[in-house]
C-alpha cells in the first residue's frame, strides 16, 4: 500500500505545481500574443493542451510514485534528482514562452527538458521498469512541443516584439 500512499501525494503535487505554472501567465487561446503568432499546421486545438498535459501530470506523479516506493534502492537519489531538475524546467517553459515571449529560449529550455528526461526515464528503468514506461507518453509530448516551438521560432523570426503589451501575469 505504500504506493498508493506515495501516489497519493505525488499526483496531486505534480498538478497543481504544473498548474501552477500555467497559472503564471494567460497561456493558450487566452494570451493575445500567442494569438497573434503565426503557428505551424500541426498545431492542435486549444483544447488538447490542458488534456493532455493533465494526463501527463497524472503519469508523472504516478511515475515519481513508483520511484519513492522502491526504498534502498540503487540510483534513487539521482534518478529523484533527474526528475526534480527536468520538472523544474517543465515549469519554467510556460512563463518563458508565454509571459516573457522568449521562443528561442524556450526552444533550448525544451531541449534541455527533453535530454534530463530521457536520462530520468533510464534512471527509473534501473529501479523500476514501470516508472520508466509511465515517462515515455511524457517524452513523445515534449518531443512534439518542442517541434512546435521550433517552428513558432522560424515562422516568427520577430515573435518577441509581437504585442509586447499583453504581458500580464495572473498569479498574485
């Protein structure tokens, strides 16, 4: 039952920081610089970003679950740590692309997300293979963000100039 007691805790955490951060900032369909961006076709609507980035919350507190039950074993500690320091950029990119209108940046921020967290999901695989297959629907999605954000860079050469008036932040 120690699982459940961890998941428990973790799921929750790992949805409200995310939505935290998403909170930070008016992302999406309601932030006008966004808007104003020129995006590539493979967008997809509005509404598929807070689905399935709850669904990947979900995952991933599930996943660092897993990884906090297996007690005494080898590789916690950095395996807990890779996650820590990919997560900490998944919560930064919100504000550094939608608030502070930072594409490049948050293209390498993505990048960088994306290296830490194919080494976390190794790192789980030492100690458990089902923590490693709960990150992989994580590294498909930010793999395909990180292609968007990409392309939003090219297609908007000038896209931190762009409306530079709606920065606003919502958290108080």
């Amino acid at each position: 039952m120690s699982f459940f007691r961890w998941a428990v805790v973790t799921v929750p955490l790992v949805l409200l920081l995310g939505f935290a951060s998403g909170l930070a900032v008016p992302a999406g369909d309601e932030n006008r610089w966004y808007m104003a961006l020129v995006k590539p076709a493979l967008t997809p609507p509005g509404w598929v970003f807070p689905v399935a980035w709850t669904t990947l919350y979900i995952l991933l507190g599930l996943a660092i679950a897993v990884i906090l039950h297996a007690r005494g074993a080898r590789g916690r500690g950095p395996a807990l740590a890779l996650f820590a320091a990919q997560f900490a950029l998944n919560l930064a990119w919100t504000p550094l692309f939608f608030g502070m209108h930072r594409v490049g940046a948050a293209f390498w921020v993505i990048v960088a997300m994306l290296v830490l967290s194919i080494a976390t999901t190794f790192a789980f695989a030492r100690i458990r293979i089902l923590g490693a297959w709960l990150m992989v629907p994580y590294l498909v999605w930010i793999s395909f963000a990180g292609v968007l954000t990409w392309r939003i860079g090219q297609l908007n050469p000038d896209a931190q100039t762009l409306d530079p008036g709606s920065r606003t932040s919502q958290m108080l």
